[in-house]
C-alpha cells in the first residue's frame, strides 16, 4: 500500500482519499541486495494519484553534480538509533551534501562487504556536519529534495538509501535519482 499526502498517521484502516494498492514493483534490473548499489524501484499503482494543491507528482534533479544548497530529508523512521520508537507525524530535517572522498573514508569502504566499489558515482552522500540531524531504520526508500529557488518547487535528488546509526556525523547515503533518468524513464514513458 502507497499512502500519498498525509504528514500524521493517525489510523491503520484503509482510506480511499489516501490509500493506493501497489499493482507491480520494478526493481533496477543490477539491484542485489548483496551490494548497497542500484537501491531504487519504481511501484506501480491500481489508479492514479488525485493530485491536489497539498500532493504533487515528483520533479526530478537531472544534474550530476552534488546540489551546492541546503536539502531537505523527510521520513516516518525512528527517531533514536538506540529505539525502535517511530513517529507517527511525518520528520524533516535539513541536510548538505558530502563529497564522495569524505563518505568513502567515513565507511571505511575497504573493509566494508556490501561497498566493495567504495561510494559510487551513482550514490550520493548528504549529512549535518554537526550530527544532530539524519534519516534513520525505517526511513530507507524516503526523499532527498532540494526547493529550488528558480521556480519555488521540490526536486528529488536521492532516495534514502542506507546510514550508519542515526543522528551521527557519519552522512548517509542515497541513491542519486539523475543517474537513473533514463531507466525511469523507459518505465514509466515505454516507447
């Protein structure tokens, strides 16, 4: 189930205004849950979004260069790495983006498994230098957006993808959207 424009989980029951069943999941055919690569599917719906003032389809970020202004992280996931406590009111959090020099050495891709390429092209990296602010268990799949001040609108840019604890300087780690433009797409738009 996709649950579109609610910021407070309020109820578990079904509610046709906010409520979509998820027809197929696409994964990104090199996706393996091996490797921390590739970490992005798109989900088709039974029917379409009723977009509304409040719920808007997704602008994408189309450059591959790491965004130069502040981003911005939204999840329902927990709010401590130490509990499992998860809010029940959308989270947001201001983040920047981290080179991938500074996040490969912060995950020690050397002796890490699942990064056996380090940090790749495709991935971005996104933090708070002061580690109070960070996605967490739960939040994996959630965007990463940058408000654009040229026209006022949200792009995504990444897709929350995995961290090590949360609410630590150590950043974490999203799949970059720009990279996979054209398998998007070739989905979503067949020729």
């Amino acid at each position: 189930m996709v649950r579109a424009g609610v910021v407070e989980l309020g109820s578990n029951t079904w509610n046709d205004q906010t409520d979509y069943r998820i027809a197929e999941i696409k994964l990104y055919p090199s996706y393996t849950r091996r490797e921390k690569y590739h970490d992005l599917a798109l989900l088709r719906l039974q029917r379409p979004v009723k977009l509304s003032s409040y719920l808007n389809a997704a602008c994408l970020y189309t450059s591959a260069d790491d965004p130069t202004t502040p981003l911005t992280v939204t999840g329902w996931g927990s709010t401590s790495a130490t509990t499992d406590k998860r809010s029940s009111s959308l989270l947001k959090a201001n983040v920047s983006a981290v080179s991938r020099e500074r996040c490969s050495e912060s995950y020690n891709v050397a002796n890490y498994r699942k990064l056996p390429r380090g940090i790749s092209a495709e991935q971005l990296c996104a933090g708070d230098p002061d580690g109070l602010h960070d996605t967490c268990q739960g939040d994996s799949g959630g965007p990463l957006q940058q408000l654009m001040s040229t026209d006022g609108q949200y792009r995504l840019v990444g897709i929350t993808s995995f961290g090590r604890g949360c609410g630590s300087p150590v950043p974490g780690v999203y799949t970059r959207v720009s990279h996979y433009l054209d398998w998007i797409e070739d989905t979503v738009w067949p020729r």
